[in-house]
C-alpha cells in the first residue's frame, strides 16, 4: 500500500544554522532516502521551495481567484514528502519515525487513495 510521508518544518529555522548543522542535516535526509530506497519503499521524493513561492487556486461562484502565497498561516510549512510503499499503516509509521524530520518537526503520514484507470 502506498502512503504520503508529509514533512512540515519551520523554514525559517534552516538558514540560523551553522553550516556544519546543515550539511549534517542534509546528510541524515540522504542517508533516510538511501535507506528507503535500498529497502524497496521509496516511489518518489521531493523538496519544496519556501513556502513564499506557493500561489493558491479558488474557485468561488465559478470564478477562479490566484492568491500570492500559501492559504493557511502556521507556524510549520509543508517542506517536502515521500511517496512510499509498504505492507500497511504499521510500516509506514515505522518510516515515519525515522525520517529527520520527525525530529525537528513533524511528518503527517497518509494513505494514498488509488485512483482506478
């Protein structure tokens, strides 16, 4: 089954570190994406730009509206995600726990709704 691992970060934290502090976190993300990948999980992976590149799409009463930026204001932003396949909730919680940012923010953990073709 495959899940969504969604890691929500602070952004704003990532340029007050050293950048000792920042190439150890970039090395704990690739060794995480090693790992699932030699494991068989990983289907897809991806960074996100700062959340103040993100445009937002309504459509109220038929008319689309653009807005500069993202639609919620929180203190974590959706950084980037995992698309993985496992055996079932248990695994992917398993994964869950490991990626870094679990440990610097948190990591939302979705199953994915297959769409039939």
């Amino acid at each position: 089954m495959q899940y969504l691992l969604m890691v929500y970060v602070n952004e704003s934290d990532w340029p007050k570190l050293t950048k000792e502090q920042q190439e150890q976190g970039f090395a704990a993300y690739m060794a995480y994406t090693q790992a699932l990948t030699t494991a068989g999980a990983l289907k897809g992976s991806n960074r996100l730009q700062p959340v103040a590149t993100a445009t937002t799409v309504r459509v109220t009463n038929g008319k689309s509206q653009v807005l500069d930026g993202p639609f919620a204001d929180s203190k974590e932003q959706l950084g980037g995600y995992f698309l993985i396949d496992v055996p079932d909730l248990d695994a992917a919680l398993s994964w869950a726990s490991r990626c870094p940012g679990a440990g610097h923010g948190t990591v939302e953990v979705r199953p994915v709704w297959a769409m039939q073709g």
